[in-house]
C-alpha cells in the first residue's frame, strides 16, 4: 500500500507532540503513544493501544494501566490523569492474587530495598535505673538489757571496730540479773544432793534465760560454782559497731540500745522501676551494678525481692537487688548505676528494628520472596533489645525479611490492595480490563 500524502504532516505532528511532552515530563506518553499511531499503514494517529502490547525493551505484556496517584481508576490504554500524569503499566505477571507485589531490579535498586535473615537469637534487654546501697536488714543486731543495771566497762570497741560473734563488748552488773544468778547456783547445789526435782533446775535456768543472760556466763557459774559480781557481756553476731552508746559507770534501762553491730558482708541495692517496666523484672534476674566510688569496676548481683505496693507520687515500684560485699567496699547511700538484664535465656526468633512497620494497631514486615517479589505479612511482637525485636507469630526461621525501604513496599501493597478492593465492588473504572 502506498503511502498517504497525509503521511508526513501526521509524523510531524506526532513528533511536536513528543517534543512537547519530553518539555512537560511526558517521556513515558511519548514512548507509549508513538508505536501505536505509526502501525497499521492508515496513516491515521490512534491511541487506541492494546492491553495486550509489549512493553518496549521487555518479553513481558502490558495488562492495563492504573492511576499514578493511587485511586481506584485503571485503563486499558495510556491516558493522563486530571493534572497530567502518566498512568503506569502494569505487566503480567506483577499482579499476583496471594497478596505479593513485584518490583525489577531497576526498581529494587533504585530504592534501596535490603533484606536480611530472621534469627535465633538470645534477645538481651538491660534495663538501666540509679539506685542505692543499703545495709541488709537481717544482717543488723543491738546489744541491749532486759533489766535495769550498770555498765562497770566498756572493752576497747568503738564505733567502726570489726568484733567477732562472742567478743567481749563490756561488763556489767544488775540486781535482778545477779539475782537469778544465785538461784540457779542453788538448784544446781540441791540437785547435786537430790533435794530438789529436776523441773525446778529447768525453772531456775529458764529465769536466767529470760533475762538474755549469755550462754558463756551459765556455764560459768556451772563450772565454778560461784555467781560472779557483773558479768561479761559478748558481741551477738560478727560485723561492724556502727553505734555505741555504752560508756564506763553509766547506768543502763531495760531497753536502752548499747551498741549497733551491722554485718556488710551482703548488702542490698534498692532501685525504682517505672510502672512501664515492671513486666520486664523478675525475681532471679541478674543486675551489674557500677558505683561512682569506683567507676573502674562492676559488681554482680541478683534480684530477690519486688516490693508489692508502688510509690504513687511517682508510679515505680521498688526493687530489691542482693550482692556479696566481702571486701566492704560497697557502703550504706552510695549512689549505684544497677543494670538489670530483662532479656530472655533462649534463642527466640528476632528481626532488626527496622524491618517492622507499626501503625499502632497491627504490625506488619515485608518477606522478601525472591525475584524482586514481597509479600507484606503480620506478625505478632515480643521483647526488644540490642536493636531487635522478638516475634512471636507471623515468620520462621531464615525467612528473608526487608530492612530498609520497607515502607514503599508496604504503601505499594496497600495500593494494590486497594484497588483490588474496589475493582471486586465495582466502583468507578476500577474493573480490569478483559
């Protein structure tokens, strides 16, 4: 067939045409319009270009286009939206059914799209509160009398002296005390001779005892048969005089705290959990503590005890943590920097941070398929730490998840999504093409 004269008119046009849309950003129309309307032979422009067409330098066949802003609006042929944008291509095969979108290569680079593995890990979450050294509680003891009597001396003990338990701390003297004393010497006489039972022994050793008299002083006057005039008076437990009231010749009540004796081989560290992080810590858990005293070194510790009620003025709750202190460096007030390691014992399947997208109310990750193809897949989170996350529900193990560039992938499956949705309903033009 021969050429129409109209021929080089229509070229022309079609290439100002061209030219005006390379000017406006139109190469995608350009490249999409021309093939069309040079076929045929008719010499007559047409843009009625086929869902079927190649797509230029690809095997793959354009299926339809859709709207470049996302709505819900699709074509069989190129065409421009309201403000002049291209509508894209969609190829075969890029419109999978389960969910997944693809991407070329191209694309995938140009965008920056990494994965990595899913892994088991253990998840470490140390949880980093201030907190103080205080003395054990069980680990205190008073040397006190139960009678009214005299101090007659005071051994060479002050505070901070280190006594052993047994160590004699003063001698003192009571009536009462001097008292009792003398009444068991004499059922232990009687009852050497027979006269009296051995119930009333036990009475008269019990008295002695009611009145706190030490062990050693009882079998003092068992073994030498004389009740002395005052009586010494042993430290109770080994530790640190922390308080000494006592002084020669003074006079002493029932009560009166003589001496404090604390012993720091164990200490506490008490720290102040915020009610957001009481679900993270666990009696047993093991805590690193650093004090500013000694910044160079750590000490190991272990929590034994979570305080049942929490402070309200400031919604923490209070946790004890107990460590050994055997050379006493650790002293009651100091100020402590205690890590709690909140994490879990065993591997878990975890993710990088970044791999999940959070809306607030579902958590999603993008696996990565192979060959440029994602499918976005909700899952379910546990603990953080390290920069990973744990999860629960959703991924196996090995299953390549994105990393980075994951919110294109997600906003182009919620695109696709989308307009599934609405082509299904049957809303504006959003039924494929057949």
């Amino acid at each position: 067939m021969k050429p129409s004269l109209n021929m080089p008119v229509m070229v022309v046009a079609i290439v100002a045409a061209g030219a005006i849309g390379l000017l406006a950003g139109r190469s995608n129309w350009f490249g999409s319009v021309l093939p069309a309307a040079m076929q045929g032979g008719g010499g007559s422009m047409s843009a009625d270009t086929s869902s079927g067409a190649m797509a230029k330098g690809s095997e793959k066949r354009i299926k339809y286009y859709r709207n470049p802003m996302g709505l819900p609006d699709t074509s069989p042929t190129p065409k421009l939206d309201n403000m002049g944008m291209d509508y894209l291509p969609v190829y075969e095969g890029d419109d999978t059914d389960d969910g997944s979108v693809k991407f070329s290569p191209g694309k995938i680079q140009k965008t920056g799209v990494r994965s990595e593995p899913v892994e088991m890990q253990v998840l470490s979450v140390p949880l980093r509160v201030p907190g103080a050294v205080q003395q054990d509680e069980r680990r205190v003891s008073v040397v006190s009398l139960r009678f009214d009597g005299f101090v007659d001396a005071v051994e060479d003990v002050t505070t901070g002296t280190f006594v052993k338990k047994g160590q004699p701390l003063m001698r003192v003297y009571g009536p009462g005390l001097s008292s009792a004393a003398a009444e068991y010497l004499s059922a232990l006489n009687a009852r050497a001779e027979g006269a009296v039972p051995s119930q009333a022994l036990k009475g008269a050793r019990r008295r002695l005892e009611n009145l706190g008299a030490p062990e050693s002083l009882i079998a003092t006057i068992e073994r030498t048969r004389e009740v002395p005039v005052s009586m010494t008076w042993p430290a109770p437990q080994d530790g640190e005089i922390i308080e000494r009231n006592a002084t020669n010749g003074m006079r002493a009540a029932s009560g009166d705290v003589l001496f404090r004796i604390v012993d720091h081989d164990n200490v506490w560290v008490m720290v102040d959990v915020a009610e957001r992080d009481l679900s993270l810590v666990a009696v047993g858990q093991k805590a690193t503590v650093k004090l500013r005293a000694y910044p160079d070194r750590t000490f190991s510790g272990e929590v034994t005890l979570i305080y049942p009620h929490l402070k309200a003025e400031t919604r923490t709750a209070r946790i004890r943590i107990e460590l050994p202190n055997p050379a006493n460096l650790l002293r009651p007030d100091m100020y402590a920097e205690v890590e709690i390691a909140t994490g879990t014992a065993a591997p878990v399947l975890t993710v990088a941070n970044s791999a999940v997208i959070d809306s607030g109310t579902r958590q999603v990750v993008i696996i990565d398929k192979g060959e440029g193809r994602f499918e976005p897949r909700e899952v379910k989170l546990g603990r953080r730490g390290d920069g990973r996350v744990e999860i629960m529900e959703g991924v196996a193990d090995g299953d390549q998840v994105v990393v980075s560039a994951n919110f294109l992938i997600d906003a182009e499956s919620n695109l696709k999504a989308a307009l599934q949705g609405l082509a299904n309903q049957g809303f504006g033009n959003a039924e494929k093409p057949q």
